[in-house]
C-alpha cells in the first residue's frame, strides 16, 4: 500500500477518477487484502459524514446537498475511524449495514414502475433497503447491486433485492452480470434457484410457465426448487424444471435478453419553428416559445416514419397552458394528432363531446376513451404507444412518466409520418412545449 492511495481512494469516492484506473484499483484490491480493508474504511466515514451533514445549513444559512471530503481532511479522520471501528461489535456493524441501502436503480423513459421500502427517491431513480421489492409496469430498469452485480430487468415485472447478495424474481424476465465471477450472487426464480459462477445470465420467469435459466457467458449452477445440489450450466446452456421437477437442457437464446438500459432519442423538440408547419386553417400565433390560437388546424410531417429503426416505443409529451382567448375544454375538440400514411389514427387532448377532460380516441370507430375520474385543465401530459402490443396510454406530467389515467389499443406495427396540433371552431389551444421522443426494444 502506497501513501498516494489515500488521493486514490478519494478521487474513487469523489467520482473523479477514470474507468481504467478504477478497473486497476480493483484489481489491485483483490490482491492487497489492506488496500481493500482502508477503501472501506473511507467509504464508510464517507458516507456517515454525507448522512450526518445532507440537508444541513453552513452559517450563513447555505444548504449543505453534498458533502465533499477533502484529502488531508480525511487522513486526519481516518486514522480515529479505524480506532472507532476496532471497538464497534460485530453486532453493531451488522445492524449498521442492514440499514443502508444495497442497490440503486436506474429507469428507462418509458417505465412506469414504484418500490415497497425505498430508502431514497430521485427523479427517476431509487435506492433500495434490504427487502425493498420493485414492480415494474412496464419499460426496463438497471439494478446495480452494491459493487458485485447488475441487473437490467423487463417490465412487467416483480423483483425483490432480498439482501446484498440475493435477488427474487417473481415475475418477468432479466439478465444479470457479474462483476466479480463466484462473488456468490443468488437470484431465485418461482420454480429454480440460480447460483452465480461467473459471470453472465437470464431468467425468463414468465407467468404460466416454468422459469428458464440462459447462461451467456461462464457457469452458473441450477438448483430446482428444494432440491440440491442441483447441475451447473456452461456458455450457451439453458434448462427448465419440468413438471415432474427434472432439469430440461436447451440452446441458451441471448437474444431474448437486454444486454443495456433502452436509450431514448428525442425526435421533435426544442424552440417552435414556424416554417417547420403548415396551417391548414385559422391563424395561431407562433413563436420560439410555442403556438396558441383558436379554431385552427397546424401540421408537421415527422423527419421519417415512427417508432422505426428497432424502437418500439413512442412518447409525446404536450404541455398545454391557458388560451390567450377562448377555452381549452369545450364541446368541440382541442389537442394532438397522428397521422399515417394520411389517415388519423389517434388523438390526445380535450376530445369532441361534452366531457372536460383530457381523454384518448383510438379512431377505430371506438368511444372516446375517458378517465375513470376527470384530468381537468391546462396541463402536462405525455402519450406512450407500444409498437409492439399497439397499446397506448396517457400519463401525469413528463418524463418520468407519472401515473396512468388513460388506456386504449391501436393495431401493432403502426409507424406515424405525421402530426396535427389544433382546435376546432369555439375551442382554443395554447402548446407551451411538445417533444417526441422514440426507444425502447431490446439492446
């Protein structure tokens, strides 16, 4: 061990360090049992300090959000941590690290997903406790697993991150790497239990059938359920347990399985272009800042047909505020279109009828789709069509998407060339923003 190691180690917790000097580092680490025993002492000074100060006001009344650790400060600090440390019982340590979170999670644009025993919320993320179970709607997430493990998983789906270690996939499938190959990472299954050899699987626990395990890449060993010692698995196997509880060998299928979280490209975005629509009838004004008007009719052809290129999932998200003149909510309709290969097939907005809400029409001669209770008012709110099912529905807000109010069916492997923001004669619609972003399939 090496006095620079303290910078190194800082650097490491700081966020400021390389890729390949942080592989480096743990490599170093698995040789160097004393490298390995400081980097925990630091993490966890770290982290108490971030836990003691987060939220806190400086004199002055400045918010402390984060708390950054300066060198010199913590090799002060560290050498008393060590102390403490030594005289802190075994059972303290465990009490302390079963109340801390042991994976973080990350979420596609298009999930729509919430977690029993979340430690701590973001924007679109989630640390999650021991025990903390994710369900997972629909879209993907990535589930990092302390420093050992990965997890990206498929919605609809329902996991449990039972402890550091240890995963429970209920329902639906995943794929989980290995950082460090017979680390002893567990994922079981409702008819199979997977024990991690190294270093790349899935599981397709798919409801009305027997779980499957896929090995991409090193061993994995499979154990039935209250069985042992069960058959360890080699690149390119997959097995199932049978009805009569017999393991069942097949040809893995990677392909079935994420290999990274879906990337979503926005495709129409950004300040107004006036030259970029063609006014079919009435005279909204259009500026940098969005289109408002009465009893009018904008259209824009999309730069190529979507979702296309292997994405299967489209997100608008319309944010509409109060009309200059008029109302948004009328008998007569106000809203977004999209159309294909000329014809409209679907709309969002304030449909035609008497319902003031926003509501969904599929176009296929089917009713207006309401809300169970009314979505009233100017507002954000974002459209999510599956090319793959033809679902669609409507959501809260932006990106993430919030909850659900609406849901219909359009036919699958639709692709829209163009769109229509309008309203029609006694109705008024002001768009603030619309972006359309297109990802989703497996990667």
């Amino acid at each position: 061990m090496k006095r620079s190691d303290h910078h190194l180690i800082q650097q490491i917790l700081d966020g400021s360090i390389s890729q390949s000097a942080f592989a480096a580092f743990q490599q170093r680490m698995r040789g160097e049992p004393e490298l390995a025993k400081l980097y925990a002492e630091y993490a966890l000074l770290n982290h108490s300090l971030c836990e003691e100060f987060e939220g806190q006001k400086w004199t002055g009344g400045t918010s402390v959000k984060s708390v950054r650790v300066f060198p010199l400060i913590l090799i002060g600090l560290a050498a008393a941590a060590v102390v403490a440390l030594l005289m802190v019982s075994k059972k303290s340590i465990g009490q302390t690290q079963a109340s801390q979170p042991v994976a973080k999670t990350a979420f596609s644009a298009d999930a729509v997903w919430n977690v029993e025993g979340v430690s701590k919320t973001g924007e679109n993320f989630v640390s999650m406790m021991p025990g903390a179970k994710l369900h997972l709607q629909q879209g993907q997430v990535n589930i990092v697993l302390g420093n050992s493990a990965t997890a990206l998983i498929e919605g609809p789906s329902t996991l449990t991150v039972v402890s550091g270690k240890t995963m429970d996939l209920a329902e639906g499938r995943g794929r989980f790497h290995v950082v460090n190959p017979g680390g002893g990472l567990k994922v079981t299954a409702p008819s199979l239990t997977a024990v991690d050899l190294g270093m790349d699987f899935g599981i397709d626990a798919s409801p009305g059938k027997s779980s499957e395990l896929h090995v991409m890449e090193g061993k994995v060993r499979m154990l039935p359920k209250g069985r042992e010692p069960g058959e360890v698995l080699s690149a390119g196997e997959a097995a199932r347990v049978s009805d009569a509880g017999q393991i069942e060998r097949f040809s893995a299928d990677g392909k079935r399985f994420l290999k990274e979280l879906s990337s979503f490209e926005t495709v129409v975005g950004g300040p107004f272009v006036k030259a970029n629509w063609r006014i079919q009838y009435g005279n909204p004004a259009i500026s940098e800042g969005g289109m408002d008007g009465e009893n009018y009719s904008a259209l824009m052809w999309l730069p190529k047909p979507e979702p296309a290129d292997g994405k299967s999932v489209l997100l608008a998200t319309l944010e509409v505020g109060r009309p200059a003149a008029g109302e948004f909510h009328t008998d007569g309709w106000a809203g977004m279109s999209f159309f294909s290969k000329g014809a409209e097939v679907l709309f969002f907005g304030d449909a035609f009828g008497a319902g003031r809400t926003w509501s969904l029409d599929v176009k296929q001669r089917i009713p207006v789709i309401m809300p169970t209770a009314p979505v009233l008012g100017p507002r954000t709110v974002t459209l999510c069509y599956h090319k793959k099912t033809g679902d669609v529905t409507l959501h809260e807000g932006g990106i993430p998407l919030g909850a659900e109010f609406c849901r219909g069916k359009l036919a699958a492997g639709l692709e829209f060339d163009e769109i229509r923001l309008g309203a029609s004669s006694g109705a008024a619609l002001n768009v603030r923003s619309l972006t359309i972003r297109t990802g989703g399939g497996i990667k």
